[in-house]
C-alpha cells in the first residue's frame, strides 16, 4: 500500500512498527521519493502463504503441464521455494504431470523480515482411472447385447425348426 503524505512528520526518518490483521509485524517508513513537496509511505510486511493463492491441497491431471500454484504476499516480495523430498522443485518450468509427483512439497516464502513454510499436498489423478472406469461400461453394455442376442436366437430357433418341419409334412 502506498501513499503520498504531503504532512505530517518533519523527520524523513521516522518509522513505526504496527501489527497488520494477520498478526505480523509490518513496518512503516517514509521515504523522499516526491522531493521536497511529498513523501511517499511505503509499508512492508513479512510473507504470507495464503489459501487463496496458494492452496493447500492440489489436484493435477497425469499428462498435463503444471506448476505448483503458489504465489506468495509480502513487501518487499518474497522468494519462494518448494522442495519435494528434499529436493528443489522447479517452479519457473511447467512440469508434465506424473504419479511421481504425488506427495508432500514443502514452499518457504522469504523477505528481509522473516520468512513463513506451508506444505502443500499435490494429487495426481491418472487418466486410466476414467478410461478403465468407461471402458468396463462398454465390454459390459456389449456382454449384455450379446447375451440377449444369443438367448432370443436360441428360443427362436426351435420354433422355426418347427414350422419347417410342419411345412416339409404338409408337402408330403
């Protein structure tokens, strides 16, 4: 949040500490960006990982391209880092979803005034699960066609069996 104050305090200097809704220490400073006539009000905060913008549970689709979605709040605004098993995970690059990448990440977010974690569960549902759920529907409509099929010719079957033999008789 910034603002031009135009008075008020004299000491360019000055600063103060507050406590923002989230309870973090946030520090107000003034700063000569507007010359003589104005000064500038430039807040910072420590980070935040908020469940708006970065949620804790994902849900990704194996095949398609993802990142993590977590974006970080703080001024100055924070680096973020995710790690999975202890390894850094890559959030500049879209990564083709894989059953590897289920699991646990966790993403620190850092400033100059501190720093704050969260993990973030990541779900990758297979598209076999969908298709062998579609594909055993259809083998099982099918069956039950051809089940049917078979018992109607069969009870049919004797009855024109019948009628052959009534004609071959009545030939006679």
């Amino acid at each position: 949040m910034v603002a031009n104050l135009n008075a008020g305090k004299d000491n360019y200097g000055d600063s103060e500490d507050s406590r923002d809704p989230w309870g973090n220490t946030f520090i107000r400073g003034y700063h000569d960006n507007h010359g003589p006539e104005g000064r500038t009000e430039a807040y910072t905060y420590k980070p935040r990982l908020e469940e708006s913008s970065c949620s804790g549970k994902q849900t990704w689709l194996e095949g398609m391209e993802y990142t993590l979605a977590c974006v970080p709040k703080g001024n100055p605004a924070p680096a973020l880092v995710c790690t999975w098993n202890g390894v850094v995970f890559d959030l500049e690059v879209p990564q083709k979803a894989t059953q590897n990448h289920t699991g646990t990440y966790c993403c620190t977010a850092t400033n100059q005034l501190g720093s704050v974690s969260k993990d973030i569960a990541v779900i990758v549902q297979g598209l076999d699960e969908g298709i062998s759920s579609t594909l055993f529907v259809i083998i099982t409509v099918a069956l039950g066609v051809c089940v049917i099929t078979i018992a109607l010719y069969l009870s049919y079957r004797p009855c024109k069996v019948d009628r052959r033999k009534l004609l071959y008789r009545q030939k006679e």
